[in-house]
C-alpha cells in the first residue's frame, strides 16, 4: 500500500503551491490531479495571460478586497503577502510586470509560464505526480484523515491537503467535488454560486456588438424593487451580453438585484459631463455636419459601431433628417440616449463563464494559521473551496497562493 506524508488532491495553484512547500519543508508528497496534466484553469487566467497577483504591498489594503473574510487572512498573509510572491517567482526565474490597476502578470505574458514555474518547483523537491487519477472520497478513521479512496485504490497519507477548487470553469475540472466531501465530513459549506462572471443581456443590439470595448462609461443598474448600483470603466460587449473587469466585478451585487427579476441598465457614453455639456458637444458636431442626416451625423458622437446601438432607439423618420432642421426637442432625446442607452440584463452566464464561485467552507471552520480543519487536525483546505469573495485583478490567484504556502508548510 502507497503511504505518503502528505496527499495533496488538485493541481491547480494552490494544489501545486502546496505540494511544493510541503516538499520542500522535507516531506514525502504526493500530488493527485484528475486532468490529464496540472495547471489546466491557470493556463485559461487572465486570457492565458495569468493575473498573477496584484502589486498592493499593504496587506491591510489588499484585504480591504475580500469583504468580511479578511479578519481570517492576516494571519496567513502575514506569513507569504504579496511582496512573498514576487520574490517566489521572479527568484525563480520569472520576472513580473505590474500594468494597470496593479495587476501583476509574467513579463512573458504566458499563463503557461506560470505553471511551468510551479511543476519545476515541484520537480526540485520531489513531489510525485500521478495524473489522471480521480479521488472518490475522503478516508475517515478515529476523527482523523487517513488517506483517500481513488479509482485505482486507497492511498495512505499523516495528512491531507484538499486543493479541488470550486465550481468555476468546470470544463477544466472544478466540479465542486471537494465541497461535496467537506459536506459529508460535517462542515458547514456554504452553496456555491457564480460570484465573478459576465452578465446576459436581453436585446439583440449589444450582442451584435461583439467584441467591442468603450471607456470611458458608467453603467447603472436598477433592480424592481428601485435599488440602484452604478460602476464607471470599461464595458466589454459579447454575444451574449456585456463583460470585461468592470462587469465582472459588479457581477456579485447584480445578482443581488436580480432576486427582484431582470434588471434596466443604463449605459451613460459621457460619464463626466453634465447633459447641458453633452447637448453642446452634440450642437458642435451638428454644426461641422449640418448638410448631413442624424443617422450620419451622430457617428462622431460615439465610439466606432455604437452608432448602430443609437439609431435601434431612434424613430427612422428622425434618423434621416438633416440636422440642420432638428428641432431642440429632438436633440434633447439624442442627448438622453447618449446619457442613458437603455439595455435589459436577464441574468448572468453561470458556472461555466464564473471566473471565480463564491461559496465554499465556512471560514469559522478553518484554522487560516495553518489552513487546518478546525474538525479534522490533519485536513488542510486551501483556494477556491474557501467562502471568500473578492473581485478579479490577481486578488484570488494570491489567496491560492498563501494559502497554499501556509498548508503545505504546516502539512
């Protein structure tokens, strides 16, 4: 019978940040991943670019992110923070740049640099790796892990470092399975749902919009029940509703307001300025294109394709006028459209788009000074099977790797 140290199921980040550490602290340690190699989500990050981290060095301002979860996290972010991972990569050969909004990436801009850097981590200390091998179920005996049951067998380990991610990105494997176990162990386990994700979009006019970004914008959202959410940045259009970091980060609150049913948006193209300075800026170019119709003439107004979005919510008769005979009223509801271009969001895209769940195990239940269970003494929980939310921009590749550090140190 194989007997290990330390079992760490899941070679995603924190899976592989752990095995490492745990290695490297002198164990013998077995890595278990069900995908044919590891790594398979991280090299999808960031585009496959991989957001590594993001440069905000005042831990106390990086968890200021993560809600009320960060009362756990000093603990092991003052073990291995933000500056710890810049160290661990670039003295590993693998020099970071920061871009904006603070978020880190490899200077190659190859997510699969990343994961090679983690495998040659591994490879140094002599972690083995059995690919393939899909864990059942966690092996109880006398309040303690002893060891996992796979599709080739039971395999031994003093302890256990559960690293299965969460329900995001299921076609790299994330199906939630090792919520399910921590369930079936007694711990509270909090129901996942999509956290970080685009959102779906009713008209048709934005998906014809594929593939164009605007910035600057502010989006405002309006649930039934008259709550409001406004966010300013970059809007992302796709065939199937609206994306980018700014839409993915709202995405959490939205959801909130859909309880109510869909939700109006509003998408103000001149976010800065007041209608009056918009209806100037609209009369200046009326007056360089005076011979022209408004359908035309309105192209200057917005970004390149949008003035496709304007003429689905104007009248044809008013489109095809010159401007020179547009009347103050009729550019008045030009200037509206143009502060408030009205979209109808149904829902967001689900498990499959998430970029990260929310849910996960009750931080209660978690000793964050290891990463221990708080039930089992040898079951370390590590990543995405946390109930921390937080936005994207390298916020949760660094929760993968503290607490991955912090587990495989202690395990």
């Amino acid at each position: 019978m194989d007997n290990f140290d330390v079992i760490v199921v899941g070679g995603g980040p924190a899976g592989m940040m752990a095995a490492g550490r745990a290695a490297e602290c002198g164990r013998r340690v077995l890595l278990l991943e069900k995908n044919r190699k590891v790594g398979e989500k991280l090299n999808l990050t960031g585009g496959g670019r991989c957001n590594i981290t993001n440069a905000e060095f005042d831990t106390r301002a990086f968890l200021s992110f993560f809600g009320d979860a960060r009362k756990f996290l000093f603990s092991p972010f003052s073990r291995f923070a933000v500056q710890e991972t810049f160290a661990f990569f670039e003295g590993r050969g693998l020099p970071l740049v920061v871009e904006e909004r603070k978020r880190a990436f490899p200077r190659s801009q190859q997510a699969a640099d990343v994961t090679r850097t983690l495998v040659d981590y591994m490879e140094e200390f002599g972690v083995e790796r059995r690919m393939g091998v899909e864990v059942k179920r966690l092996v109880v005996e006398e309040d303690r892990i002893s060891g996992v049951e796979t599709d080739r067998g039971f395999l031994a380990a003093e302890s256990v470092v559960l690293a299965t991610g969460g329900a995001s990105y299921r076609e790299t494997g994330s199906t939630g399975d090792g919520l399910e176990w921590l369930r079936g162990l007694g711990h509270t386990v909090h129901a996942a749902t999509p956290d970080i994700v685009p959102l779906r979009v009713q008209e048709q006019w934005v998906k014809d919009l594929s593939g164009l970004a605007i910035e600057p914008m502010k989006i405002t959202f309006a649930a039934r029940n008259g709550e409001t959410l406004a966010r300013q940045g970059k809007l992302l259009f796709t065939h199937f509703g609206i994306s980018g970091p700014l839409i993915l980060n709202s995405a959490h609150e939205v959801k909130k307001l859909l309880r109510h049913g869909p939700v109006a948006a509003a998408i103000d193209l001149f976010p800065g300025e007041e209608p009056n300075l918009v209806d100037r800026r609209v009369l200046e170019v009326f007056d360089e294109n005076r011979n022209r119709t408004l359908r035309n003439a309105a192209k200057p107004l917005v970004p390149a394709g949008m003035s496709r979005a304007l003429a689905e919510h104007l009248p044809a008769e008013l489109l095809d006028k010159k401007v020179n005979v547009v009347t103050q009223e009729e550019r008045k509801i030009l200037v509206r459209l143009l502060k408030g271009l009205p979209l109808t969001i149904t829902g967001t895209m689900g498990y499959d788009w998430a970029v990260v769940c929310d849910g996960g195990i009750d931080m209660a239940e978690v000793d964050t000074r290891s990463m221990r269970s708080r039930r089992y003494a040898n079951l370390y929980i590590v990543g995405d099977l946390l109930h921390i939310s937080r936005p994207s921009g390298g916020y949760s590749l660094q929760l993968c790797w503290t607490s991955g550090w912090v587990a495989g140190e202690n395990a």
